[in-house]
C-alpha cells in the first residue's frame, strides 16, 4: 500500500497488528511524517488510568513517538452501564490529556451515534474531530452523517465495499458498467461524493491500487440517488 503512495493506515488495538503496522512503516523507508497512523482504543481500557496506559501501549507496539489519529473504537452505552455518560466522560478526558501532551496529533470516536457525540459534546474540552462508522450502499447513516458534518466532525467510511459482500451487487455492477469502473471504485467514489472519507480494505496488490483510481470521474446525482437509496 505504502509503495503505491497510500500514506494513511488504520489499524487499532484489537486488530492485534499494530506492531506489524509499525514495522512495515519502518521498513518502508518513507519518513515517520509522511504517513498518518489511526489507531483505536478497546473497551476493556476505558476510564482515565486505563486510557492513559492504552495510548501508552499502542506507541510502544507502533514504536512510534505519536499517533497521528486516535479514536475510542465503541461508546460505552447505556444497556452496558447506566453510568455510560460518565464512563465515556471519563475516557475522552484521557484522550485530552495526551493530545496536550503530543502524542496523539488528533482525537475522534467511532460508532458513535449523536447521541453519543451530544453528551461528550456537553462534557468535552477538545471536540471529537473524526467519527469513523459503517458507511457503504445499502447502509449510508445518512442522517447521522448530516448530523457530524453539521457539528464540523469528519466522517469517515469502516467498510466502504460493505465486507466486499456488495461487490456482486446487481444495481451496483450496473451503474459501474456505465463509468468503465469496478464495482469497489463506485462504493469509493460515492464515500467521497458524500464528502466522507473512505477506508477500503484489501490484500490484494492489484485491488488496492485500483481502489485508488477514483478521481477521475464523478457519479451522476441519478445513480447517487440510486445509491443512496
């Protein structure tokens, strides 16, 4: 990916690759500024201490000196403590702390619904920035993603191609028939038509490359439409 001039890796605690993520950046030869590193932050370390020890562990597997991007990769929520406001509370303070301290460069969320988001907003010092969440054809959030957009916190796309089980889509194959496109590069291109930035995964060396090769055309608002209905 780093050799096809992708320089924004996501990865996250419960991946359980994050020093891998490391060590192929080092190998990589590409200087530490030049790629931005998202990680997240696993439930069983919520609350400040743990938080605070999370980011800890996260720059040590990365070997990394800062996180360009972390985010709390699920809210706590209310069938799982009726405390969630304060749990969540608590938690992002450590997110503060060490985005003060430098080493994480930005904060965000994931899976956050507004409801989420307005009782951190009531509580926060430093807003979220990002709110990454499931985004593909056949599940937009479109409402959710208006509401983030419209508080200034950038939405980003987990499973633009929709886990690759949409690729065969016989709607989606039609409308990409129409741009010479694959059906992975219309799912990209439509993220980012709803000014959301997409995180398509793959392993493969020629899909990687081409779900790159979305800038040269643009999705009439008919098929969006389509798309997004």
């Amino acid at each position: 990916a780093l050799r096809l001039g992708y320089r924004h890796i996501d990865t996250a605690f419960a991946y359980f690759n994050e020093r891998s993520v490391g060590a192929g950046i080092r190998k990589s030869g590409i200087p530490r500024d030049e790629i931005f590193v998202t990680t997240k932050h696993w439930v069983t370390e919520r609350g400040y201490e743990k938080t605070i020890r999370a980011v800890e562990a996260s720059l040590e597997n990365l070997g990394l000196d800062y996180i360009y991007l972390y985010l709390v990769h699920w809210p706590c929520v209310e069938k799982i403590s009726p405390d969630w406001k304060e749990i969540n509370g608590d938690t992002w303070r450590a997110f503060e702390k060490m985005y003060k301290d430098g080493k994480l460069r930005a904060i965000g969320v994931s899976n956050y619904q507004a409801k989420h988001i307005d009782a951190l907003w009531e509580m926060a010092e430093i807003k979220p920035m990002v709110n990454q969440i499931e985004f593909h054809p056949g599940y937009t959030q479109m409402e959710n993603v208006r509401y983030m957009q419209e508080k200034g916190i950038l939405v980003q796309a987990w499973s633009p191609l929709g886990s690759g089980a949409l690729l065969g889509d016989e709607t989606l194959c039609r409308i990409a028939g129409k741009y010479g496109k694959s059906s992975a590069q219309i799912c990209v291109r439509m993220a980012l038509q709803c000014s959301v930035l997409p995180l398509p995964k793959s392993t493969k060396e020629d899909r990687i490359l081409s779900n790159g090769e979305v800038f040269d055309f643009t999705i009439s608002g008919e098929d969006m439409e389509t798309l997004l209905n």
